[in-house]
C-alpha cells in the first residue's frame, strides 16, 4: 500500500455497524481519526492518542502518523501513554510506519507507559524494533537513536 492510500482507505466499521453487531442497547464507543491528535512538542511532531490500537484503529493511527511526517520533521513522536490495548495489528502498523518513515530518513518513537502494552511489545520483541519511551518528555528529548529502519525483530 502506498502512503496516500492511507488517506484514502474508508473506516472498517461504522458506529451503527458496531452496535448492530454487538446487539447492544448502549452504543459502542469507536476510535475516529479526530482520536489522534497531531501536535508539536519542542518542534517535533507529536501523535496522541488514548484510544485502543487494533484493527479499526491502526489505519487512523497510520494516517496521523503520515500527517505528522509531513512537517518534514525528522522525528515523529507517537505518544500512546495513554493507550491500554495494543493487538497484532496495532503493533503491525507501528513497525511499518517506522520502517517506511526510516526509508526517508524520519525516525519514529513510542511512548508508551501501561504495562499492557508494554508487555505486548516485549512479548513480541517490538521493544528491540521501536524506540519505546517511557513518558514524552524523555522521547522528545533523546537525541536521533542510529537504528535501522529495516531492523528485523527475533
């Protein structure tokens, strides 16, 4: 996929979708791309979001990441500190924009502090592939790290 296909690509569910499938008398709560807040922190640009990172979401978590890429900045700080779900696909998303952001030079950091995610990433040994921070202070502060973009995780 290229990367405007990202800007282009429709939402998976809507949110009578989701209460459709669920049955449910109280609406399910979905991420929109307005969950991603695109902002500057020390002139880097700075992903935030609180919302969980699985297969809805990571497409919006991917297209705010190309946004912040944008800036021309070479360092995009995805700030999930208060993001408590990360699935396969959430995780997936981050490797690839960190790869395809590294072809062009843009390095892109993590921060990441509930332990559930950092347990996934561990788990999965994504902790050695991004540069995980534990608060946002420390990521926007870290000089560039010299890793590959291509770095493959174990």
């Amino acid at each position: 996929m290229q990367l405007w296909e990202y800007f282009e690509a429709p939402a998976l569910l809507t949110q009578n979708d989701a209460v459709t499938l669920l049955a449910q008398d109280d609406p399910l709560v979905l991420p929109t791309q307005d969950d991603f807040r695109v902002w500057s922190m020390n002139g880097l640009p700075v992903v935030s979001t609180t919302a969980d990172i699985d297969l809805y979401s990571a497409p919006m978590l991917s297209r705010a990441i190309i946004a912040a890429a944008s800036t021309h900045a070479t360092v995009v700080v995805v700030d999930m500190s208060g993001t408590t779900f990360c699935d396969c696909a959430g995780l997936g998303a981050l490797v690839r924009m960190y790869r395809r952001m590294g072809e062009s030079g843009i390095e892109v950091r993590v921060v990441s502090c509930d332990p559930r995610v950092q347990k996934v990433l561990a788990i999965t040994k994504y902790d050695q592939v991004l540069p995980v921070f534990d608060n946002l202070a420390e990521a926007a502060t870290t000089t560039t790290l010299n890793r590959s973009p291509y770095h493959q995780a174990a």
